[in-house]
C-alpha cells in the first residue's frame, strides 16, 4: 500500500509540474532533459489545438500573451473531459467561469473565443434532422421546423465582424443576433438577424404547441405592438422564406 502511495505522489507531482513548472518544483527522480521533453509536449499540443480552433483571437494577441492565456488554462482549468475536440469547450468555459480578465485583455475576448468555438463544434455535431418534413410546406398555414444544425447565437460584441483592423473597445449600441448553420453539403455559414427575425426564429425553435408559422408571427407582432398586422405577416413571410432557403428552416412538420 506503501508503494501505491508512493507512487500516487510522484505522479502528482509529475502532472503539476509539468501544468505549472514555475510554481512546481520537479520531480527529483526524473531527468530533467526528459521532463524537458514532457513539458514542451504537453504546453506545445495544447497551443497548437487552441491555435487553430481560435485563429482570429490568436491573431489578435500577441504571441507572448496568447501564450500566457493558453498557460492559464493549463494551470487553472480541470478538464472534464477526455477527449481532445472537446478541449477548446473546455477553454471557453474556462474562459467564461474561471478567468479574471486582466487589463489588457481584449474586452471580447469571451464573445470571440465563444463565437469560434461555436464553429467547431458545429462542423463536427452528429446531430440528424428529423425526416418527417416537407422541404416545400406552407411555412405560414404548416409548422416551421428549424435545423438542428442551425445555432442560435446573441452578443454584445459584433464578433462575426471583427479582425485585425476592426477591434471595438465597448460593446453595440444594439446586441448582435447571428445564426451559424451547417447546409446539406457541410459548409458552415452565417446570417445575421435583426432583433425581431431572431425573436420569431426562438419563437419556431421553442414551438412546443405546433403554432402554424402565420400564428407565431402574429403572436410575436402582438408581443412588440407592431401598428401594421399584414405588414407584419408579409416581413415575416418573407424571414421564413429566405431561412428556408438558407437551410436554417428545413420545411415544415408533415
């Protein structure tokens, strides 16, 4: 039993040195260009997966900082998972939860990372649409039905617009509604929706009651006071119309 804890404690202390060698001494019975090698491996790979899963926030950083945050995450965080594509979720947890922005981190830097996370793991989500739909319904006198593979997203930062030229200090005056799909084909896209098509697009996606598309759109005209009832109808159709078309609608229920 004694032997166990023994070695219990070395890979303890393995494990913390290798996360945190500047707070954790290492262990005295390895050799240190071995731990070297460990230590490089594990930071390396870790950088290397954020890196590409983040490429716009990475770019926005500069290097020794980038490196910094990744090191955070390595120290800080306790993973949940053990699988590696769900490390960058990790990461945005983390980021969410655990780490104290500093001064000179980007403001939206949450917002980005949660954005570029969202991109991933939608390209690789094993999720399957229902088949009992007709592509080409009514979508005004039949029940919408949004895509499983379409996301949702609202935040204070426009993140789908920002680049090395494009860096806002302060959060829109109006938060930014996007939806991220995937199409048939596989390719990813976006759309961005205004306050009233992302409210109509929840409304479709919380639809528990089988509310035909024209309810939905007259319910939400009566939430907001809209003054033009058919005017409204007709801006509405038109939103179902062009989100079917981008496969965010698959159709409507059969």
């Amino acid at each position: 039993m004694a032997k166990a804890d023994d070695f219990r404690e070395k890979q303890y202390a393995f494990a913390a040195h290798i996360r945190d060698p500047e707070h954790n001494a290492a262990p005295v019975a390895i050799e240190e260009r071995r731990l070297a090698i460990y230590r490089d491996l594990f930071f390396n790979n870790l950088h290397s997966l954020l890196s590409s899963t983040f490429p716009v926030l990475k770019k926005l950083y500069a290097d020794e900082h980038w490196a910094r945050l990744v090191r955070a995450f390595m120290v800080d965080h306790s993973a949940k998972t053990p699988y590696f594509l769900e490390i960058p979720q990790e990461f945005v947890d983390f980021l969410q939860n655990e780490y104290e922005l500093q001064n000179d981190d980007l403001p939206f830097v949450i917002e980005l990372a949660h954005y570029e996370w969202a991109e991933l793991a939608l390209s690789v989500s094993n999720d399957e649409n229902p088949q009992d739909i007709d592509p080409q319904g009514d979508l005004l006198k039949g029940v919408p039905v949004k895509s499983v593979l379409a996301w949702s997203l609202a935040y204070k930062y426009p993140v789908h617009r920002i680049n090395e030229s494009f860096q806002p200090t302060e959060p829109g005056a109006e938060p930014t509604f996007l939806v991220v799909y995937r199409q048939p084909d596989d390719e990813l896209n976006f759309m961005e929706l205004n306050t009233v098509t992302a409210a109509l697009l929840e409304k479709i996606e919380a639809n528990e009651t089988d509310a035909t598309g024209r309810e939905l759109i007259e319910q939400l005209g009566k939430e907001i006071g809209w003054p033009d009832p058919e005017g409204f109808l007709q801006h509405g159709a038109v939103a179902l119309t062009a989100m079917r078309d981008k496969h965010i609608l698959l159709g409507t229920k059969k």
